[in-house]
C-alpha cells in the first residue's frame, strides 16, 4: 500500500490528532495508552474505504510528566510516560503506523518544561548552577514589583517567586510549567537534540506547542495595554501580548528547528500559533519556505484573540479562507481543524438551536474540501460532542473557563455498551451519550462516520481536492459559501456550504455536474445541469461529470 510518499505528503495528507488518555484503553486503568492506539489503527486506516483514511496521526504529549498539565509539562522529552506504556510501545506503534502507510507526529513542548525537570532542578538549585540562565530568573523591581507585567495564560501574573534563591522566574502557563530561555545556545542545542532523538526513531514530524511563545523580548519589556479590552473580558486579554508572543526573533528560532528537520528525509512540523492571517503567514518563513511546514489556522474555532466562537455564516468563513489564502507566501499551504483539546468540540459551540450535528456534517464537507492541511480531532468523525464534567470529576488544572477543557477531552466512544469499548474500568473522564459510537455508526450509511469516510476517501480519488487551486465563488447565494478546486488535467469540484436554516439555491456552472458527495446522503450521484437547491444547513461537492 503505497505510503503518502514524497517530501511533501503532508500537503495532501488528512491528519488526525489524538488525545492519548482518551483513545483506547487496553491495561484497565482508565486511562488510554499507546497499545490501543495499535489497537485501533486499522479503524484509522487499513488501505480500505471500511476504514476512515487518514494519512497522519498528531499524538498529543506521552512524555514523562507529573501531569499538571496532562503532559504539556514535560519532565523528560525522551522517554514515555508509563501511564501510556513504554519506549518500545512506542517504536512498535512507529513501526505499525509506516506498515499501514500512516505517519505520525509527536507533540513538542519547546517553550516550557515541568518543574519536575532535572533541568529546572538544577536551574533553581542556586544562582550560580550552570543550567541557571536555562530559564528565565530575574529579581523584583528596585521597589518591590513584579519583573514586568506579564500574565500567565491561565491567569495571573507571569512570575512565580522562588524562596530558595529569591529571585522570580517566568511561567507563561501554570507555575508548575516554567519557561525556557531560547535566548541561552544550551538550551537550543539541547532541544534540537529531543527532535533527532524522536527522528532518529522513526516520527515523520512535529505539532510544536505554542511555538509563537518561545522567543520573548530581551529585556522583557512590558506588554501594553489591549485598547480593545473592556470590564469583563478575561483576563489574559487585559494586554497585547506584543513582546511574549509572536516577537520578532522568533522566526530565526523556528528556522532553526526547521533545519534539524530538512536534515531528515520526508520529515515535517506543524505549529500551534495565534495571531492574525499574517503573523501566521510569517512562520512559513519569508519566501524561502524555510519556516514551518504548516501553521494552523485556528479562525473557524475563533478569530484572532477574540473569545467568541466563530460563528457558522457563510460570510465569515469565506472572509476567513479569504485572509488566509492571501496572507500566505507562494508555496505556504493553509492547515485548519474545527476543533482539539483547547476547545469546546464543534457541535457544542454550533447547537444553540439543536442543529449543531447538521451544522458539523457541513463542516466536514467543508474543511475536506478547502485547499489546505485539514487536522480532525478524534471523537470529531462520530459526532462527539462535549460532555458535562460533574464538579468531582473535573481534571483539567487550567480553569480558564468555569469548566475547563474537560468536556472535550473525554474517552473516545466505540460501542455504545456500558465501557464504550473504551476501558472495562471507571474513566478518567466520564463517557457521553451513547448515540455517538463507531460500532452503530459503522453500518449507518447516513451516520456522521460514514459521511467522513465517503469524504476522506473522496479526497484521495479527486486531484483537485488533493493539490488543485482554490477559487472563492463570489456569485454564491447569502448564506452560501461555495469555492472551487481545480488542478491541470482534473476535473474541478466546487463545495457548496449553506449555513443558512433555509433553502438555498444556487448555480453550479454549466452542466452537467454530479453530486459526489452530500451531507443529504440522498442527493449523492444526482447529476445537475448546473442549478442545487441546496437544503438548510447542507453541504454538497459536485464534480465535473
Ligand atoms: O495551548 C496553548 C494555548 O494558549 C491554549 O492553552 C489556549 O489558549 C488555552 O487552552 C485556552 O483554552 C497549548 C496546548 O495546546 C495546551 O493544551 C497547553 O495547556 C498549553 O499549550 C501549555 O502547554
Ligand atoms: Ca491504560
């Protein structure tokens, strides 16, 4: 079975992240780990149209971590954290996902370690130890104020004192996860030696965690206020994060790190960054496409540092693809997902009315169809929504919103029996509604999985959805956002989204066209002499017949 070969598969390639704790359980301890992985892998892809199709696999963090923040605090980048099993599980999955002809990418976690790393061990252990300047120390203000006026993510200052040297140092996240200084070659070194470390076992790549954060200004100047923010927005927005994020010797570093990888055949990074289309245009690297492989584009979950969902109307999105498409350079391929495990799942932040599952069908349609790097989050191809956490079992340390990231993070759902197929034990989170289950899904021509499988397998068939240009049909109804793909030597196929709760009619272009594939399994194969009367909140692809 072919591989999705070549030094650029990425950018044909459907990636899947998964949330390790929450996958498979195969040890009955509640908590998902790397055999189930392997376990579902053919679920995932087995060469055949049974199976879901994707090419790549982002694995969130399975590293040593004493879990304050489920992983993203790393207390050793090389190992694997017994929770999840082992290094050798983790080379048989490697060896597994190649034989099946799906890469996987690991999570990176440059900006900050655990505390509990020998690093920041060593580093707070005294002013003068040699790992010291590894983080970021700096003492109070002459009159007793904090270094600068940085907040923490979660919330707070930035700073945490230290009471055995008497200095504070920098946590952009919890103080459980200080950060690293990128200023200190020590500390590059030793980070790009985590990425052979990985590389040399076999991982085709990377999803490097707020990467946009690892470069901070170097006096640390403080951030200014945010002119937009008002009494009641959250915190973290009280200032623009001008000089922590997104600053300009960053790009450097990411050249950096993408050097390391060009240094390795067919190996690729993808990174978590925030900011407007053109900040994120710039970590592709200027013209040379010496940056980042990908960036993701985070606008269909929420527009830039805007605390509101995105909302599910045409105009946005096609406002957003817009921007995207032109704050690119030549070459630089969008990469977008609806959801992951930051964020409340789709069709919780699109069921005001109920009509969130229709709503999710026609997103699958369009993120599958749009030119670019799709990313789905597991749970996302069954229609998986977020789960109420009762107050006892809520987990997630970072209680940014009331209820934290839980409700999107729960065990993925394969039967609808009483352990979901998931563990034979109690969850570390709790199970959702039943409906959502891939056993059921599986034999429901009409089901959200079948849907994705039609889609993905779609996809691969049709070279315009694959590698063809995009072009925004402007003359698409109100409520319709409708685009073309087309590639030399390819039949063009035009997606048509309608996110209005009414029908919407709209011209496909001189016929005749056939209806590929619909979120209304019924109107797939119909061929059209041009003219849809798409249904409410519908979505269609119709190829050239
Ligand atoms: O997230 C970065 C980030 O800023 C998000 O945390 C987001 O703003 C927040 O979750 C709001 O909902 C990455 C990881 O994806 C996240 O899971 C980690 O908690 C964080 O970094 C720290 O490593
Ligand atoms: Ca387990």
């Amino acid at each position: 079975m072919a591989r999705n070969t070549g030094d650029e598969w990425w950018r044909s390639a459907v990636f899947y992240q998964i949330y390790p704790r929450s996958f498979q359980d195969t040890n009955s301890d509640g908590i998902g780990d790397l055999q189930g992985i392997i376990d579902r892998l053919d679920y995932l892809n087995d060469g055949t149209e049974r199976s879901l199709g994707i090419d790549a696999i982002w694995l969130s963090p399975t590293f040593p971590s004493p879990m304050k923040d489920f992983g993203y605090d790393v207390s050793d980048y090389c190992d694997v954290h017994p929770d999840f099993g082992d290094i050798a599980t983790m080379d048989r999955l490697i060896a597994e996902c190649h034989r099946r002809g799906i890469r996987l990418l690991l999570d990176y976690v440059p900006n900050h370690t655990s505390d509990q790393h020998p690093w920041f061990i060593e580093s707070r252990s005294s002013r003068d130890n040699p790992r010291r300047d590894w983080y970021i120390w700096r003492d109070a203000k002459p009159d007793g104020e904090l270094p600068n006026n940085w907040r923490a993510v979660f919330g707070g200052p930035a700073w945490e004192a230290d009471a055995v040297t008497g200095q504070y140092y920098l946590h952009s996240f919890l103080i459980e996860q200080p950060d690293l200084n990128w200023r200190n070659p020590g500390v590059v070194t030793a980070m790009h030696d985590v990425l052979r470390f990985w590389l040399d076992r076999g991982i085709d790549g990377f999803r490097m965690d707020v990467i946009g954060m690892i470069m901070k200004h170097p006096e640390l100047a403080d951030n200014p206020p945010n002119p937009n923010w008002k009494a009641g927005d959250r915190d973290r927005g009280r200032l623009l994060q001008t000089n922590s994020r997104n600053y300009r010797d960053v790009f450097a570093a990411v050249r950096g790190l993408r050097a390391v990888l060009d240094s390795y055949p067919e190996r690729m990074a993808v990174g978590e960054v925030f900011g407007t289309s053109e900040e994120i245009g710039r970590y592709y690297g200027d013209g040379a496409l010496d940056g980042l492989h990908l960036a993701f584009n985070f606008q269909f979950i929420q527009e830039h540092d805007s605390d509101a969902s995105t909302p599910w109307e045409a105009a946005t999105l096609a406002r957003i693809v817009r921007n995207a498409e032109a704050s690119l350079p030549a070459g630089g391929q969008p990469c977008y997902a609806l959801a992951n495990h930051d964020r409340s799942r789709f069709i919780s932040r699109h069921d005001h009315d109920g009509r969130g599952r229709e709503r999710a069908a026609a997103a699958a349609i369009m993120l599958l169809g749009l030119r670019g790097t799709p990313f789905l989050y597991y749970g996302e191809e069954i229609g998986m929504a977020d789960v109420a956490i009762p107050a006892g079992r809520l987990k997630d340390p970072a209680r940014i919103r009331t209820v934290g990231r839980d409700p999107e993070r729960t065990p993925m759902q394969w039967t609808a029996g009483e352990g979901r197929g998931f563990s034979s034990v109690e969850p570390w989170l709790p199970y959702g509604p039943a409906v959502s289950n891939v056993a059921d899904q599986a034999q429901d021509h009409d089901s959200m999985l079948s849907l994705y499988r039609r889609a993905i397998w779609l996809r691969k068939r049709e070279r315009s959805l694959m590698a063809g240009a995009y072009r925004e049909v402007t003359a698409a109804p109100d409520g319709v956002f409708a685009f073309e793909r087309s590639a030399v030597g390819a039949r063009p196929v035009t997606v048509a989204v309608n996110t209005a709760t009414e029908p919407r009619a709209i011209s496909l272009g001189p016929g005749p066209v056939t209806v590929l594939v619909a979120t209304e399994r019924a109107l797939e194969g119909t061929v059209l002499n041009g003219d849809l009367v798409l249904p409410p909140l519908a979505a269609v692809m119709v190829g050239g017949s």
